[in-house]
C-alpha cells in the first residue's frame, strides 16, 4: 500500500459530504422547477377549457 492511502477515506468522507449537499440542492430546484411546470400547465389547460 502506498503510504498516501491511509487518508483516502477520510478524503472521500468530504467529497461524499459535499456531493450529497450539491445532490439534494440539485434535487431541491429540479422539485420546484416541476411543481412551477405542473402550475402552468394547469393554468394552461384552464385557458384551454374556456376557449
């Protein structure tokens, strides 16, 4: 083993912390980009409706 392995994990520990944080953030706008899609759809069937 290399001598530079035994920091690995505390290494991958960090960026595995941070891709979560990045993941659940990228989660968070895609949610919100579908529920204001969903509202204009609706608010695009509505108008529809009444033509």
């Amino acid at each position: 083993m290399c001598c530079g392995s035994h920091n690995m994990p505390r290494n991958e520990n960090i960026n595995s912390e941070n891709q979560n944080k990045a993941d659940k953030e990228r989660l968070n706008r895609l949610e919100t980009e579908v529920k204001d899609t969903k509202r204009m759809i609706e608010g695009l069937k509505d108008k529809f409706d009444e033509v």
